[in-house]
C-alpha cells in the first residue's frame, strides 16, 4: 500500500471479498433455483429458514472482519506476535461460536418454521434442509475466519479459489442428488454440505502452509484481553450489520404473510437478488477495511481520507449500475426461479421501486463498514439499525396498508436515502474533534 496507486490496490484487495461473498451467496441461490423445480413449496420453506442461514454468516463474517480489523492493525503498528495471538484467538473464538450456533439453531429451528406457516409439507423441508446447515456450520464458521486470516496479510486470490471450488461442487451435485437421486431437498441440503467441507479443507491447506506469514500457534497460547476486545469491539457491530438484515426478512415476512400467497416467497427470491448488490460493496468494504484499519493504527490520515473517496466512488458506480439493470430487465432477473410469466410482470414494479435506493444503500454499507475501521463500532450499528430496522419497518408497514405489496419495496428505498441523510448528522460533530471525513 505505501508504495502502490490506492485505486488499483482498493480493486485488488476488494474484488477477491466481492466474488467470495458473491459465491457464498450461491449456495443458497442455486439449491432455490433446483428446489423451484422440484416443489414450489420447497422453495417456500428455504425462503423462510433463510435467515437462520444468512444469521450463521453473518456470525461468521462479523468474527472474521474483527479478526480481519485486528490483525491488520497490528501488522500496521508492527507488532507480528500479536498479530498471530489474534489470529489464534479468532479460530479459538470460532469453535465457541459454532457450539453456540449448533445448540440454539437446533433447539429453536422448528419454532421459527411454525411461526409463518401451519403446513406440514413446508415444515418438514425446512427442517430437513436448515438442521443439516446448522449441523455442519463449522465449515462456513471456520472457513470465513482463515479467509480473513490470509486477508489480513494481502493474500485475497487464496479465499477466493476455496470458495470457487465449493460452488462448482454444489452446482454439479445438486441436480444429481436433487432429482437422479431422487433425495429433493434433502439433497440440495447435502450438495451444499459437501461442497462448504470441499471448501474448508482447501482454505485449511493455504493456513498451514508455510507460504502464510501470519502463523497459527496453538502451543503456549493464551487470551489478550486487549485482542480480545479489539476484534469484539469490531465484530460484533460487525456481526449486527451483517445479522440485521436477517432480522429484517424475518419481520418483513410477518408483514408480507398477511398480503398474499406468494409475497413471503416473492420478497425472499428478490432478496436474494438485491442481495449479490451488496455483496459487491461488502467486498469493497472487507477489501479496505484491513488498510483502512492499517492506516488508522499509522496515524496516516491523509491515506486513510483517499481510502474513503475512493472507496465511496467504487460503491457508488456498483449502484448505479445495480439501478440500471433492476430497472431495465426485472422480468429477466426473475426468470430465473420463474416460468410464470403473469407473476413476473407483478414482480416487475417490486424491482424497480427497490432499486432506485441501491446508490444511497451502497453509500450506507460503506460508511458503516468505515466505522467500524475506526474504532467507531457503535456508530457502524446505529447506522445498520437505522436502515434495516427502525426506519424500515414501520414505513413498510404503514406503506402496505395502502400500497400493499408496492409499499413494501417502496419503503426499502425511502429508508435507504434518509439513511444517507442521517450520515451526515453523525459525522458533523466528529469531524470538529478529529479532522477525518472532509475527503474532497
């Protein structure tokens, strides 16, 4: 970074991020796009579990980008030994999460499938599907914290190839154990099981090679307090950004129920669409928050204040061209669950409401990824809160009560721009104690 054009090094450590969470996002769009074909009420089941799957991510991205956070900062300040004490920790911390995860994913997984549906059929698939998720959660836990581990030291190809490898496993698998097999959502479930363990042991050969400068040492190992709570401090707003919008689809679907048959259906395949939108900007926001985080722990302002401009201008330009294809060719991103075409001239408006807030959301995402690289974790939250919960809501809500579904979308995108408008309320009375944001 002290010697290279920061454009081109943004590009080069974001784009990796951008297609690992794009392919991690996969899995679950391709088991949807097999299981519509195999019953539609599959489908409906793997929308409604969805956020137990995308909650178990984000845990697993929120103590990754804190390990992330941390071990760059130490690299920056050139402490290596405690830059590797993070990095052990991170994994140790991973183990406990996971044993959190298998106990109260299996414990409450059928109480939430009861919540929005009575239907047997629809029960019985989520369960099969998501108890075998949450079973082998360790390889998505485990595998997103070495991600970060080699992130952290510049290595951004590494993760990117381990996680290429599981999805073209689970894009081969899934139609042989889905329909050859004659296992339905069982196999989608088992396809998606196998390739995330393909994945995990490759990203394990890359830690433990003797390539990786950031070494795991499990001998003599002992919790820092101050590690401890630099990578909590970082992930767990971290974890909340990630989760929130988990949280957001899971009282969305409480409105939704009430409209119609196919809403809760509809607004999950359109998440799952919007969703490879911020993927791309998360990629940008994981790829510059270890330099970020490098040039905070420096002291270098002035790099720290061209890393945000520059970072602002890429999330800017992915959403505006986001916008242009959700508004251009909606009946075509929804052709690929559906055949139906009366349903997807429905859908087209829903895009297109949605869309025109992806800019000020893409701006949103990157800011609260900002904060969080300078120690302003709390900051980072309200931020998150503010545009997936407490503004979100209550507009969807009160929308749908006139627009019905139309509200709905349209809400998504008025709680985006007053978002956007709220940043600048934030970082007014922190700019006049420390000179951080005037990135003109």
């Amino acid at each position: 970074m002290e010697k290279k054009n920061l454009m081109t090094y943004i590009i080069k450590m974001s784009l990796p991020p951008a297609i690992s969470m794009i392919i991690q996002s996969l899995y679950n769009l391709v088991d949807s796009m097999y299981v519509t074909k195999f019953d539609p009420k599959a489908m409906e089941a793997i929308s409604i579990v969805y956020p137990i799957q995308n909650i178990i991510l984000a845990l697993s991205v929120g103590i990754g980008v804190g390990m992330n956070a941390c071990i760059a900062m130490k690299l920056g300040q050139n402490k290596h030994k405690e830059a590797e004490s993070a990095a052990t920790l991170g994994l140790f911390l991973s183990f406990v999460h996971y044993i959190i995860v298998l106990i109260l994913g299996l414990s409450l997984s059928k109480i939430f499938i009861q919540s929005f549906t009575k239907e047997n059929i629809v029960i019985e698939y989520g369960l099969t599907y998501i108890n075998l998720i949450i079973i082998f959660s360790f390889t998505t836990i485990f595998q997103i914290a070495m991600e970060k581990i080699l992130q952290a030291d510049g290595k951004m190809t590494l993760p990117m190839f381990s996680l290429l490898t599981g999805v073209v496993i689970n894009l081969i698998l899934d139609p042989i154990l889905i329909f050859a097999c004659h296992l339905g959502v069982l196999g989608a479930a088992l396809a998606t099981v196998i390739a995330q363990v393909t994945s995990t042991l490759v990203m394990l050969a890359f830690i433990i090679s003797k390539k990786n400068r950031v070494r795991i040492h499990l001998k003599d190992f002992k919790i820092q307090k101050d590690n401890l709570l630099s990578i909590y401090r970082v992930g767990i707003p971290s974890f909340f950004m990630n989760a929130i919008p988990s949280f957001m689809v899971t009282f969305m679907n409480y409105i939704l129920v009430g409209l119609n048959e196919v809403a809760v259906t509809t607004f999950g395949l359109y998440y799952k669409l919007q969703y490879f939108v911020y993927m791309g900007v998360s990629g940008i926001a994981q790829g510059t928050m270890p330099l970020m985080s490098y040039a905070y722990g420096a002291n270098d302002n002035k790099k720290l204040k061209l890393l945000l401009k520059n970072a602002l201008y890429i999330s800017i330009g992915i959403g505006a061209i986001a916008t242009l294809i959700f508004l251009s060719i909606p009946n075509l991103l929804m052709r690929i669950f559906y055949d139906d075409l009366s349903l997807i001239s429905q859908t087209n408006t829903f895009l297109r409401l949605a869309s025109i807030g992806f800019i000020f959301g893409c701006i949103n995402y990157l800011m609260a990824s900002y904060f969080q690289s300078i120690q302003k974790g709390l900051l980072s939250l309200i931020l998150s809160l503010l545009r997936q919960i407490i503004l979100l809501l209550p507009i969807a809500y009160i929308l749908s009560l006139f627009l019905s579904e139309n509200g709905i979308y349209l809400a998504i995108s008025l709680a985006e721009i007053i978002s956007s408008v709220c940043i600048v309320f934030m970082i007014i009375p922190m700019n006049k104690k420390k000179n951080l944001f005037q990135i003109q």
